[in-house]
C-alpha cells in the first residue's frame, strides 16, 4: 500500500457524509500530525477533491468528486444495461428501486428509480448501505461467502431495533436467500421502509450487483406479482450481460 495515498484515502473517508472538519479534527481522527494532515489537505484541495468553507477554516468534499462518481457510473455497463428494466419495473410495480452494488462492507447504489407516483422524492444514486442491513446487500453476501465470512467475524453495527446483528442468525438468513434467490429486510436500515432484492449476474455466471423494490413497512409484504416482475427484471438483465441461466450459482470460496 502506498502511504501518501492510502493518507489521502482516508482524508476523503473522514469527509463523507457532508462532515465539516478543520485540520485539528482531522488529525485526531487519522492520528496524523495537524502538519502532515493539512500538507495532504492542501493537496486535495488543488485538485477539487477537498474544499475549503467560504470565510472558515473547515474543509468538505470537493466538486471534483461528483464528476468523477459520474464517470464511475457511466462506465458500469450493468447500470447500462438495468435502467430500462429498473424503470419499467418501477412503472409496473408502483414503487421505488435500485440497483446495488457491493462497496467494502456497504452497498452502493448505482441507480435509483423513484416512485412513478408524482410525489417529491429524493434521488438515491451514490448513497450507501450497510450490506448486512439492506436487502441488496444480502443478496451479495449470499453469493459471494468469502465475503460473508469476512463481515460476519466482525461486529454488526445495528441501524434500527430490527437490524440483524447476530452472525448465526445473518448467516440463516443468507443461506435461505440462496434457496429463493430472493432477501428481504423488514425495517433494518430505515424504520418504516422495507425492500426486497434478487440478484444479477454477468456472462461468467458470477452475481455483480442486485436489483430490489422498496416499500413503505406499512405495505408489507409485497404481493406476487411484485415478486414476479422482480424477478423478471433481474433475469432480463442478467440475460443481456450474457449470463445463461438465472438464478445464478453462488461463487466458490476463495480457498475452496
């Protein structure tokens, strides 16, 4: 790893999230001296990546950022070839979607519908979940259990009272998403909201990403024939990235 860039990495980590921090804050996150943090501060800075607040002395992300994330999405040729399917299932179905992908230890939405209902919405695209509370997120551990075995050594951090934070439980769940293809999170990541996910998979058979539709609680569960075109959506992609057969196997450990 190389150290001015990992240094950097985590400059711009401290400042997801809209975080303001000065230097001295910085510093004591990153446990860096306040010298060596504003050099790198100052280095991101001239290149968009970091800004300064007008007449402060704090710093933000910067507009650099955003061009990028827009390169990043355009060349996902997964979200390419999902929108028209993400879009007419949201027509159909009546409700949001999205379109994730694994990032670390969150997914990371790479492409949002909102409700076709007319109401004011906000645009999801970019915004990140924890994987073991988002039915997309289950969906990619359950296919990939090297993954799996990585998060659930760890502590899960709990979002609401219905998050599942328990390994042994988690690691059900996982396993009953693979008989069905299918993952559902009840309230775990936002309270009133609920999701349900399936899979997609790219020409090698392997699951890439995952496609859910998400409700308000007091909906649940989501009838058949939401499953159905969930279900469609996610085979017709699939089918367009070259993959043979759906729902797709699940991805041998790396050591096996």
């Amino acid at each position: 790893m190389i150290q001015a860039i990992d240094r950097a990495a985590r400059v711009l980590s401290s400042l997801q999230g809209a975080r303001h921090l000065g230097i001295t804050e910085l510093a004591g996150i990153l446990d860096l001296p306040p010298s060596t943090v504003h050099g790198i501060v100052k280095s991101l800075q001239q290149h968009g990546l970091v800004a300064k607040e007008p007449g402060g002395q704090r710093y933000m992300l910067g507009p650099a950022l955003l061009k990028l994330s827009n390169v990043y999405l355009d060349t996902l040729d997964v979200r390419a070839r999902a929108m028209r399917w993400t879009r007419e299932l949201a027509r159909r179905t009546g409700l949001s979607t999205r379109l994730g992908a694994e990032l670390f230890d969150e997914v990371i939405i790479i492409h949002h519908n909102r409700r076709p209902d007319g109401s004011q919405q906000m645009l999801e695209t970019g915004i990140t979940i924890p994987v073991h509370a988002s039915a997309l997120g289950k969906v990619l551990l359950a296919y990939h259990p090297t993954a799996a075995d990585e998060l659930l050594a760890r502590e899960l951090r709990s979002l609401t009272g219905d998050t599942i934070t328990d390994a042994a439980a988690l690691r059900l769940q996982l396993a009953q998403v693979v008989e069905r293809a299918l993952a559902v999170e009840v309230d775990e990541a936002v309270l009133g909201e609920s999701s349900v996910a399936v899979p997609v998979a790219d020409r090698s058979g392997a699951v890439i990403a995952a496609v859910s539709v998400v409700m308000p609680s007091s909906e649940w569960p989501p009838e058949a024939g939401v499953l159905n075109d969930l279900r469609e959506t996610a085979r017709n992609i699939s089918r367009e990235l070259g993959c043979a057969t759906w729902p797709p196997a699940v991805r041998p450990r790396d050591d096996d």
